[in-house]
C-alpha cells in the first residue's frame, strides 16, 4: 500500500512538473487571455521605435543604374554596378551586383572612385549616388538595396539558422517567424540577444510575453544579431519523461521484487 501511495506521489509530481501554462506561451500579453475582449475595436494603441539603419563594413550593396542616355554614351554600362539603359538603344538591363563596403566604409564607384557609406542608410547612399550619376548622364534612376541584412536565431526555435533578408525592418516576432516559431518548451520571458555595435557587442534580455515590448527600442532586429531562446525548466522533464518513467517503473519492480522474495524467505 505504502509502496503505490509513493508511485502514484511521484507520477503525479512528474504530471504537474512538466505542465506548462498559456501565459508562458502567449508572446504581447496583456491581462487579455480570456475571450471577453471587444471585437472589431482598437484597444490600445503603441508608437513603434524605429531606428533606420546605418551602413557598416563588410556589408554588401546591391547599385542598380539605368538611364535615357545611348548605351554607346553611358559610362556606367560596361561597370559591373547594375549599369543599364532604359532609352534610345538600350535594351533594360536590369542585372543586380554586390558591392561590398571595405573597412573604411567606401564602395567603389565607376569614373568616381571610392565614395563614403558607412553611416548612412540606404536612401541616403541611394541620394547620393544619384547625385553623383547625374552630372555624367543623363536622368539616371539608381536604386540600392542591402543584400546581406542578417541575423542568427538559436535555441528552442523550431528551425535554428542564419537568416538573410532584404528588408532592414525586421521584428522579433518576424525574425522568430522566419525560424520557424519558438518550441512549446521555449522560455520567452528571458530571449538572449547579442548585438553588434562595431568593434563591440552588446548583450540584453527581452521579454516576448509582455505587450509593452512593442514599443521597445528592442523591437526590431539589427544587422547581425544573434537571437538565443532558452529552455523552460520542465524541458528536461518533458523530454526524458517516458524514460523517466520507464526508470521509475523499473526502479519499482525490482524493489517490489525484492521485497517479496525476502518476505517470502522469511516465511519459511
């Protein structure tokens, strides 16, 4: 009797130990877990911190040049930049091509030579260089993108890996998206986040369960950050519990074994 009372103490233990409930698992809470909630009505309202990212070495620009200007005329169609022609005998190319920022902050750039970038955003480079382009053709449209915008997500997420995008406003919840979703044994109280700041990193907790991160300068991923979502504590007990339990049953037996056989032996 004493024995089962203490199987069944255990397992029950083991039950409540491994549970996890919704408010550890709800990302932008906000005592809004129940179903009563307004329908079709702005509850709240937040002002998004958004910081326009700044152009660092090492990273890869994609230029895109296209002009009115006879092909024959052009300066920058026989650069490998994006040179194009949308007009007279051109034809619209429209290749892409990196360039990647020395660790100066410079971009090679055709008859010019190397221009400043580090620092700006996107527009301003793009400001720039078409500034530069029209006082050699005529009504050049010169685009850039960022190619390697990127960012590593670790830990308890569905598909760990380095993820790269074009689109320099990217979210933690789009970046936790893009990896697949956290795990059920996530712990997104405490995400781990390592941020590069040149020749430094940064290291800071969020907090994904709490609505007010919404208006966190934190919210939105930088350039190279690594993202490390922990484990919950039950995670260990959830992942080895049917061994635990087999060891648990098995443990039992072999005391409930012995225990009758010396029983039996001293009946006799």
């Amino acid at each position: 009797m004493l024995i089962r009372n203490i199987i069944l103490f255990v397992l029950v233990t083991i039950l409540f130990a491994s549970c996890v409930g919704n408010k550890r698992l709800v990302y932008l809470q906000k005592d809004d877990l129940h179903e009563n909630q307004p329908k079709d009505t702005v509850l709240r309202e937040y002002d998004l911190t958004y910081h326009d990212y700044k152009i660092q070495p090492q990273d890869i620009l994609s230029v895109q040049f296209k002009s009115i200007t006879e092909e024959d005329f052009d300066i920058f169609s026989d650069f490998g930049m994006g040179g194009g022609n949308i007009g007279g005998g051109g034809g619209g190319l429209v290749g892409l091509r990196g360039e990647l920022v020395d660790p100066q902050g410079h971009i090679g750039f055709p008859v010019v030579g190397k221009i400043k970038v580090q620092g700006m955003t996107i527009f301003e480079v793009q400001d720039t260089l078409q500034s530069i382009a029209e006082q050699y053709v005529e009504d050049p449209v010169v685009k850039v993108r960022l190619l390697n915008y990127r960012f590593t997500v670790l830990g308890e997420v569905n598909g760990e890996s380095v993820i790269t995008t074009q689109n320099t406003r990217v979210t933690f919840m789009e970046a936790i998206g893009m990896a697949g979703g956290l795990s059920e044994l996530a712990n997104r109280s405490n995400v781990k986040v390592i941020r590069q700041k040149g020749d430094e990193a940064e290291v800071f907790y969020v907090n994904l369960l709490e609505e007010e991160f919404l208006e966190s300068e934190k919210f939105y991923v930088y350039q190279n950050d690594i993202i490390i979502v922990p484990p919950l504590q039950q995670r260990p007990i959830r992942r080895y519990y049917s061994q635990n339990l087999s060891l648990l049953l098995s443990s039992v037996s072999a005391v409930l074994f012995i225990g009758s056989f010396f029983g039996l032996s001293a009946t006799r």
